[in-house]
C-alpha cells in the first residue's frame, strides 16, 4: 500500500479517536492495520487508465472510522473521568454534615485527623463535583472549612457513560455514514 495512503490511515485514525465511542478522546490507544483491501492502479487490456477501478487515499479516509468504531466496540470501551484527592480543614463539629455532603457527591472521605483546634477530613471525589463541594462548605462549615483540590487520577466512570455530542460525521450511525459518505463523493 503506498505510503501517502498509510498516512491518510493514521491521520482519520487519530481524528476519529478524538471522538471516540461516546464523543470523548481515547487517548491511550494503539492501533495496527494487519491487512487491508488496497488495489493498485488497474485498468482493461489496451483500454486507458480506469480511476474508478483503483482504490484511493479517500476510500480508506471514508472506511477508517468504520473500522475504529467497530474495533472500540469489540474492544469494550471505557470512559473514565478525573478523580481528585482532597483535604478540608473544618471545625470538628462539623465534620458530620460534610463528611455526608461529600457522599452525596460521590466522593469518599478516607480519613479524619484533629489538628490542634480544626478536623481535617482527606478522600476522593470526582472532579466534576468539586465545584458544588466548593460552593457548598460555607453553609456546612459557618464558613470556617477550607478545601484544597488537585487532580489524582483517572477512574472508570460508574453509572451510566455520559456522552457529548458529535462534531464529526458520526461513524456509530453505519447506514447514515455511508448515506453520508456516498454523497460528498458525488
């Protein structure tokens, strides 16, 4: 297969994989081609060369997402979100009302320490939370607690998988795509 259709490969597969199975990135991917269905130039006995019975760097731009889609499938797909670890400082009083606050927002406390006249309360919650948990530690803590936030990894998602919307001519919909395809071809 030449060269310049090998690229056009990796190219749509690497734009495909910004989008994914559920419109996120699937960043931690590798993919090899083990075969494929290239025809080189052909034509008729003493007849001109006939383009349309030739495959071209198109075709495998217009099928790559097919077989990107079709292989994250197989491959069961997980979408993961980003987990960060947290420590508050609150007063010890307090550390109930918070500590179920932070339940509430699929967050897990892990431990609890006295630190001379405050609690400081460490876990885990999704990142996605720790804006509402931000907002909400005034009211739990009489506007004592301080919360402190980084990123600590990335955790399959539980529940149900959130999805975006697609930007791209959406491969999942297999008949619509071809639909699609045939016609920016014409």
């Amino acid at each position: 297969m030449p060269l310049a259709f090998m690229r056009a490969v990796e190219v749509t597969v690497r734009e495909t994989l910004r989008e994914g199975l559920y419109g996120w990135e699937v960043p931690d991917c590798a993919v090899a081609m083990t075969h494929s269905g290239y025809w080189a130039k052909q034509s008729h006995s003493h007849a001109t060369f006939d383009k349309s019975m030739s495959s071209t760097a198109r075709d495998f731009r217009q099928l790559t997402p097919l077989v990107v889609m079709a292989a994250l499938e197989r491959a069961g797909t997980t979408v993961c979100e980003p987990v960060h670890r947290f420590a508050i400082e609150l007063p010890p009083d307090t550390v109930g009302p918070t500590a179920a606050a932070v339940a509430a927002l699929r967050g897990v406390p892990l431990s609890t320490d006295r630190r001379g006249a405050a609690t400081v309360v460490e876990g885990e919650i999704p990142a996605a939370r720790v804006h509402e948990l931000t907002r909400q530690l005034p009211l739990l803590t009489r506007g004592e607690g301080v919360l402190e936030s980084a990123f600590e990894r990335y955790e399959p998602v539980r529940g149900a998988v959130p999805t975006r919307p697609r930007t791209d001519d959406d491969p999942l919909d297999r008949r619509e795509y071809i639909r699609r395809v045939l016609r920016q071809g014409t």
